[in-house]
C-alpha cells in the first residue's frame, strides 16, 4: 500500500508538470485543444490524489485529507472527492454539532454534483433519518432514483421511506426497479469504488437480505393498494430467496398471511401464520404478536363467514379461539386494538342470543364489557371503547349505566353518530317509557348518517311505540335502499308483517319470505327464528305446503331445536300421503 501511494503521488506531480509545461508553450491556434488537453491532466492528478488518498483512509491516515481537498480542487464538478472527504470527516468522529455540519455539506456538495453518488447519498439519508428529518431523506432518494433509474441505494431507499410515509402507490414503482436491479450481477454495487471508506457503506453480502427486504416491502405496498394476488406473488418470492434468519422468515410469512386473509383464502393464511408460530416457539422460544394478532383476525374472519353461511355454534368456537389469540398478543403488548378486539368477539357472541342453552347471552357480554373497560382504560380519549361499553351494558340489562356512560361521552363529543345510536338503543331496551326517549335519539342518528342499522332500529322504536305504520314501513323501505345487501331492513319489515298478520295465511307468508331475505343476508340466529315461527303458525293452521312444511323441518334442524309434536305429525301425514300416492302409481 505505501508504494503505491508513493507512486501516485509521484504520478500526480508528473501530471501537473506537464501540464504546466503545456500552458507555457500553447501557440494562440492551438489555444482551446491545448485548454482541453490541460483539463484532462487535472483529472489525471486528481485521480492520483484520490487513490493515494484511500489508501491513506485505509490505515486511518490523517494526511488524506490534504489529498482529497487538492483533488475537490482540481474536479469542483466531480463528486467522488468531496463524497470522501465527508466520509473522512464522519471517519474521524461527526459528534459535535459543527462536525456533523461539515460532514453534511461534504455529502450535499457530492450529490449537488452527481445526485446517484452511493456513498453520499446513502450516508447523508442515513444522518437525515436519525436526526428525524424523513422528508429530507426521502426527496434525496427520489431525486437519486430519477436521475439514475439503476441506482440501487436510491431506488431502495425511496421505496422504503415512501412506504413508511403511506405512499404506497408511489413506493411500489421505486421497489419494482429495485427488485430488478437484483436480477443482473452487472448491477450489483462496486464497492472496490470506495476502497478505504466502505465500511460506511452495506456489506456486499447483505444483498440477499436486501433483495429479500425489497420483495417484502413491494408486498406490502401492493397489499395496501389492493393487488392483493401481486402482493401474495411478491412475498412468495421473498420465501424462495436463500439464506434468511428466522426473524425474516417470520416476516415473510406474515405478509403472506395477512395477503390470503384479504384474499379470502383463510384455510391456507391459517396455515401460514400456524407454521410461523411454530417455528418461532422452536427458535426464538416466543411469539411475535404481529404472528398472534394475524392467526386472530384470520380465525375472526373464519366466524363471521361462518355466522353469515348459518353455522353458527361452529362460528362460537372461532370467535372463543379468536378472543384468546388477542388476549394472548395484548399480554405482550397491551394495545387499544387487540384489546378491542378481544372485546368485539365476546361481543359477536353474545349476539347470537338465537340459539338455546348453547350461547350465554350475559355471561359473554360480561366479558366482552371487561375488555372494552381495559380498552378503554388505556385510550380514554377514543369514545368506541365506551360506546362498545354501554350496547354490552344494555344486553346485560342494565340500560341506567349505558344511559349514563353514553350520556357523559355525548357531552364531550356531541356530534358522534354512534353515540346518538347507542343511546337510542339503551333507551329503547328500557321498556315502553323510554321509547319516546329512544325515538329523539334514533332520529338523530338517523339525520346525521341514514345507515341500515339506525333506520331499523328507528322503525322498531316507532312500532313498540304505537307509530303509524306508514312511518315504519317507510324505515324498513329506506333501510333496504340504504344498503340492499344488509339484513336490517329485511328484518324490520319481517318484523311489521309479523305484527300486523294476525292469522292470515298469505301476511304470514309474506313475512316469513322477509326472514328469508334477512336469513341469507347474513341476519342470524333471530331471523331464522322469524320464520320457524311464520312456517309453524301455518302448520297449525294445517295450511302449510309441502315444501313450508320441509322449511319447518330445516329452521328446527339448524336451530338445534326439538320439533313439535304437530311438526311431527304433519311430517308424518305427508309421508303417508306420498306413500299411498306411490301406490296408486
């Protein structure tokens, strides 16, 4: 190393003199080749200085940096001197405030010449980030990635803070270049270019797990702009890449996870996030929470389509499942969220109040208002928790408190239309005193935001209060036009017909095909009751046809329900009705 710096050193005092030697003898013809040629042997004793200069930074050599100011000297346009010189500077120790200053211009002065300058760039994003300064970071990477569309660092680094800002869309055209630069060894980083000074740069076998961050993060972006299959596509390649360490691996399974879950295919996202924790209870010895909380919410999703699909008590395992899963993810980390969460499984069962002697309606919504009142404990400023609190108060019966708690929380935030709804329906399971109260609070609701959900229970307040009926038909109308695929204005219609059937065999009809629609929009357990009881009227009427008395048959089946002894013998009379048919036949 000490030959060769002296014999760049001396290379570099040839260069200038002959290039001193040239400007004294130029005639006035040759001026401007002359000028050109005295130009090109500035860059020669530049280049000198710079190598002799790393070789100096290599052993820690103070002197370097007379060398590369004569080089920054001779090229004021080229950035590689005063890329090192900052690098030289940070070398020797950038603590203090006007070091740390220095050593920034050095960079900005780098990249003002060339903005695709990797050790400038990458070190001065690196001093931006840690000072907190992202947005400055970012603009450097993408001024970098837009002048040199190969330039690795660049293209990596705008991806990764576009991401982490929310710029999903914008990250996703930086990381697809970034992938592609990992395909051809020529585009792979030269750090022989940064002899003495490429321990401040990546190591170039940490290009593997670099490539691997880039696919994870294209996932990722991809998952959040909805390319739902590009974004399982993007981290199934990230598996594939050799060499990653458990933590990596768990990382890629939960983008794979958590990509199937939006997708819809929860047997295969379940399977996922099981072989993670697997591996992660054999290797780390604890689970991650991301792994908890991904494995909760695929067994959630699981339940609601259960819940929507009729299968329910099934649906009741699920959400049990759930419900433990966030619980043992807030135990590491005690969040709203997962907390939250928990809460609305409990809450989702409880909800299921159809199904006899198989769901403790208050036993569940006990625990779901313990989770809420931790939720809620640690946002206080979040009104959901409390919201959350009340419904379960008022399931439980004690309509007062929710009255109470939901009246406090009205007073802080007024404008809530969730409160005003939750506030309707605890007056509403007060009884028949508190339905005018009801009815004040759920037109509220109703003129701030006309869902589905307000407008029945709004039209339910009207009917218990002795409302014209043209006042509650008009609710269940405007409930189905709200939302045609929700299950409230259905039910509420099913609801009026019931009430107003008195007997007849076609008004009795007419609400049980209410149920119905209710039934396969996913109403539960009480629209199936809806029409267990129309069905079961008419086959005491002996008025039911063939294929309503199969329907009664099916509502008891699904219910887990024992069937009266008139189903019975209805059912019994229609076969031998069909038998002796066969005969004649």
């Amino acid at each position: 190393r000490e030959e060769a710096i002296e014999l760049l050193l001396h290379a570099a005092d040839e260069a200038d003199h002959r290039k001193r030697s040239l400007s004294e003898r130029k005639p006035r013809e040759l001026h401007f080749f002359c000028k050109s040629i005295a130009g090109d042997w500035n860059a020669v004793q530049a280049n000198c200085f710079i190598f002799a200069a790393q070789g100096k930074l290599a052993v820690g050599d103070e002197t370097a940096k007379d060398l590369l100011v004569k080089a920054a000297s001779l090229l004021p346009k080229s950035a590689i001197p005063f890329a090192l010189l900052g690098a030289f500077f940070e070398k020797q120790g950038a603590h203090s405030p006007s070091m740390q200053l220095r050593v920034r211009k050095c960079y900005r002065r780098a990249l003002a010449a060339n903005p695709a300058e990797e050790l400038a760039g990458h070190r001065l994003t690196e001093m931006l980030l840690s000072a907190g300064e992202n947005s400055a970071a970012t603009e450097i990477a993408k001024r970098a990635a837009e002048v040199d569309a190969k330039s690795r660092w660049a293209l990596i680094a705008a991806g990764k803070l576009l991401t982490e800002e929310g710029a999903f869309s914008e990250s996703v055209k930086y990381l697809q270049l970034a992938c592609r630069t990992f395909q051809t060894s020529a585009m792979r980083s030269n750090r022989e270019r940064y002899y003495g000074v490429e321990d401040l740069l990546p190591d170039a076998g940490e290009d593997m797990r670099l490539e691997r961050t880039c696919w994870l993060l294209l996932a990722k972006a991809y998952r959040k702009t909805g390319k739902l299959v590009s974004s399982t596509a993007a981290a199934r390649h990230a598996l594939e890449i050799e060499g990653a360490c458990t933590m990596e691996q768990i990382q890629v399974a939960m983008e794979v996870g958590l990509g199937l879950t939006l997708r819809g295919e929860f047997r295969q996202s379940l399977s996922t996030f099981n072989k993670a924790i697997q591996l992660s209870e054999k290797s780390m010895k604890v689970v991650p929470v991301a792994l908890r909380a991904g494995r909760a919410r695929v067994l959630y999703e699981m339940a609601k389509e259960d819940s929507l699909e009729g299968r329910w008590l099934r649906a009741v395992s699920l959400w049990e499942s759930a419900e433990q899963e966030f619980l043992l993810a807030a135990k590491n980390f005690p969040s709203t969220m997962l907390i939250g969460n928990a809460g609305d499984c409990a809450r989702k069962i409880a909800n299921l109040s159809g199904l006899p002697e198989r769901v403790d309606t208050k036993t569940h919504a006990r625990r779901a208002l313990q989770q809420y009142s931790r939720a809620a404990r640690l946002s206080p400023w979040e009104p959901k928790s409390f919201r959350d609190m009340s419904l379960c108060l008022g399931v439980m019966g004690m309509t007062d408190a929710a009255e109470r708690l939901v009246k406090s929380m009205l007073n802080i935030w007024p404008s809530r239309f969730d409160l005003w709804l939750a506030l309707g329906t605890a007056y509403a399971l007060a009884g028949l005193r508190s339905q005018g109260l009801a009815r004040h609070c759920l037109s509220t609701a109703v003129e701030m935001q006309p869902t589905a959900e307000s407008l029945q229970l709004l039209g339910s307040a009207l009917s218990l209060g002795g409302g014209e009926l043209t006042h509650c038909y008009a609710c269940a109308a405007e409930a189905i036009k709200a939302n045609s695929s929700s299950f409230h204005g259905w039910m509420l219609l099913g609801m009026l017909r019931e009430d107003q059937a008195q007997g007849d065999p076609e008004k009795l009809r007419s609400a049980s095909a209410a149920y119905k629609m209710a039934d396969d929009l996913g109403g539960g357990p009480k629209s199936v009751f809806g029409q267990g009881r129309m069905l079961s009227s008419l086959v005491k009427q002996q008025k039911a046809t063939d294929l309503e008395l199969f329907a009664v048959y099916g509502v008891h089946g699904r219910l887990g329900l024992e069937r009266p002894e008139y189903v019975d013998s209805a059912l019994e009379e229609l076969r031998l009705r069909r038998q002796a048919a066969a005969d004649r036949t």
